[in-house]
C-alpha cells in the first residue's frame, strides 16, 4: 500500500522514544536530545525498554519488536524517535511483517538504516538519534523540524565527483547496514534511485569489500546518482601501507558513469542534515565541482 507523507506535526504531539538497536549509554546527550524536542514542545513517553540491556543490545529481540510494535500501532504516536543506533536493528527483520496501514514518522540513523530500508515508510527519516539530536547546529535542527512540521526541505551543498543531473527516489543509508541487507526481502528497489550513503569506523579495506558486493552483484548498474555524505574515523593506522577511505570511494564509485556528489553535510562525527526516505530529489553534480542535493517537490517558498 503506498501512503502520501504523514500528518505534519506540531507541538504537542505525543511522540514515542523506543530503542529497536544498540543498548543506552550516552545518558547524558539521551537527556539533552529529549530536551530538544521537548523545547520545541513536543511531549515524549519513552518505551518501557528504553534503557534495558542485553548484551550490547536494548533488550532481547521480542522486547525490541514488541515496543516497535507499539510504536507503530498505537495511534496516539504521532512519530517515533530511535534512542541510539549501535547494532540490532536487523535482528528484529528475521521473520518480521511490518503492519500494512502505517503511515507514521520515524526518525534515526546508522543501524536504523534496517528499519527504513525494510519498512520502507513514507515518514522515515535519515536523521539525528536522541543521542546525537542535540549536538546539531541550528540550522540542521530547523532543517529537520521544517521537513516534519512543514514538509519543506532546504537543498545540501557539496562537491562533484562526476558531473551530471539526475533524479530519482532517494534511499539514504549507512553503508555497511544496507550492505548487509543486499539480497535480503528487505533490500528495496534500486532502479533509478539516488544513494545516499555514509560510514563511520569503517577501514578503507573494509569500504573497498563493501563496495566491491555492490558492483559484483549488479546494484550500481540500476542507480540514477549516489550522494555522498560523511566517512568519519575510516583512515588507516599510521605506517600501515594503504589507500585513504577518499580514495578507495573514488576508485569504486566514479567510473560508473552516474553523477557523483560528495562532502554532504550528513554522517557520524559532525552535522548530520535529515534525509527523507523515499522522496524524489535531484542531484546535480556540475564541471565546476559544485555539487547539489536538492527537493524540488518541497522547497521552501520563496517570499
């Protein structure tokens, strides 16, 4: 079933706080994310297994599908906030059927890639955890709330890689969660799509292997454009013989002749700009090495 965008939010509106991956540990930017969003006047009721700990995971499996579960039927939600990412969020997909008459926000990164690519909703959006929300500048926080309460979207600046104009469907993603959803029933459609990827912790070694599943299988050869965002903490030790992370996404990526724009401002370590799941955006990778990401279909008015 294929939904429009959900409701726009506004303040007030119950929004619930649930953990589907990595267990709790930075309590103390959980605290100032909350803040964030209850600044904004948003009121939040957190899952009853926010902070539970099994292993490295928020809680065993059924615990974690149970309260996405909630999340996602219970009608006085108007949006869900992913606490952290971590490592988790593919465990819950094995045997999994998302409810068929959901059109909810859901808002997360990293290893929530697994839940936006799976469930595919209308309303997810590659954007800060409650544990990174409130380390955004202002204007990545008015970007995100823009898109939420407004359905407005400001264009990304970058630099071309490969010059070139493309449209299609966007599916931001972190690179190695999507990597590990490649031939899954989870994996969505690639045909004409623009990739939005980024990393963190990921040597160049371990970039090239991933990169090079993706070429082998194929999944390159279906894409209008790939933008690029933040490769943070991916540089070989010192004195160990090897390419830098920059080199091998350049080596793997541009002779696929599809336009290229890299140095986004979203990822690990730094600003992380909200990416819609699923909406159509354009790319424009231009001779000059400009590089723009942009929404067409929801740009601010101009005044």
């Amino acid at each position: 079933m294929t939904y429009g965008l959900p409701a726009s939010l506004v303040p007030g509106d119950l929004l619930y706080a649930v953990a589907p991956s990595g267990t709790l540990r930075e309590t103390e930017k959980f605290e100032a994310g909350l803040q964030v969003w209850r600044d904004r006047g948003y009121q939040i009721e957190l899952s009853s297994t926010y902070d539970k700990r099994w292993g490295y995971l928020a809680g065993q499996d059924k615990q974690r599908r149970e309260q996405l579960l909630e999340a996602l039927k219970n009608p006085k939600y108007k949006g869900i906030l992913c606490v952290r990412g971590g490592y988790g969020g593919t465990r819950l997909l094995e045997n999994w059927q998302w409810p068929t008459d959901i059109n909810k926000w859901l808002i997360g990164f990293s290893d929530i890639t697994s839940l936006l690519w799976s469930g595919q909703l209308s309303g997810g959006v590659h954007g800060p955890l409650l544990t990174t929300i409130s380390q955004e500048p202002d204007w990545s926080l008015q970007r995100l709330f823009h898109w939420l309460e407004q359905h407005t979207l400001e264009p990304l600046t970058g630099e071309s890689w490969v010059s070139g104009m493309a449209t299609g469907k966007l599916l931001p993603a972190n690179l190695t969660v999507a990597t590990c959803l490649l031939g899954t029933s989870h994996e969505p459609d690639f045909t004409g799509a623009i990739l939005a990827f980024e990393d963190v912790t990921e040597a160049p070694y371990r970039l090239d292997r991933m990169l090079t599943h993706w070429r082998m299988l194929g999944k390159f050869d279906q894409l209008a454009g790939i933008a690029l965002g933040r490769f943070s903490q991916c540089e070989p030790p010192k004195n160990v013989p090897s390419f830098r992370a920059l080199e091998v996404l350049k080596e793997r990526l541009d002779d696929l002749g599809i336009p290229i724009v890299a140095n986004l401002p979203f990822g690990h370590d730094g600003v992380n700009a909200a990416l819609p799941f699923g909406i159509s955006a354009k790319i424009e990778a231009n001779i000059d090495g400009s590089g723009l990401l942009s929404f067409p279909n929801h740009a601010p008015k101009s005044m």
